[in-house]
C-alpha cells in the first residue's frame, strides 16, 4: 500500500473536512469557533479517536462529559450520543474505525 499524505491546512471544508474521502478508518479535521457545537449525533459500529490538535473541546458523551485541550486524546464508543463544543476556536482529527467483532 501506498502511504497517502495530506496536510490538514489544505483541507476543504467546515466545521467537518474529510481527511482521505471514502477511504477507511474514517478520517476528520474538525474546526469550531469558539461557542460553537455539533449536534448530538452518534457514529454506530465505530469506536471514535479524537485528537484536539488546538484549542479546547468539551465533549458531551452520552450521560457524561470529558474537556480536552491541545495534545489530549481521547477514545470513545461511537454508539452513544456525541456533540463536542468549543470553549475556543479548536482544531481536532478523528478517527473514527469500525469495530470489529472479537
């Protein structure tokens, strides 16, 4: 295989910029200004990797909460209810990989 190369700065797209379209793990560049917020969503079947690149991202998960700020990684089941919010403008990459039966 190949290794694909993007640089994140060329990316299309806001809040959400594909990082490799159509290929797998899922890959997204994430930008939210300050305040700003996804809905709650869910991704079923994935397990969710997101890492804040810059700023600071309260995470809402389910019934619970996580804050991340620049350089934390988080990891987390896509089943249940996502919707990150801004506390200033941040950029985060996730991945989001579908699971697989063990």
């Amino acid at each position: 295989m190949t290794p694909s190369v993007v640089s994140l700065s060329d990316l299309e797209g806001e809040p959400h910029a594909a990082v490799f379209p159509g290929e797998e793990p899922k890959t997204v560049r994430l930008t939210l200004d300050a305040g700003e917020s996804v809905p709650e969503h869910q991704h079923p079947g994935r397990t969710v990797v997101c890492h804040v690149l810059s700023g600071e991202v309260e995470m809402a998960l389910g019934d619970d909460g996580v804050t991340l700020e620049s350089g934390d990684v988080a990891r987390f089941d896509g089943g249940q209810d996502v919707s990150p919010t801004a506390v200033e403008p941040s950029v985060a990459l996730l991945v989001l990989a579908e699971r697989t039966e063990e």
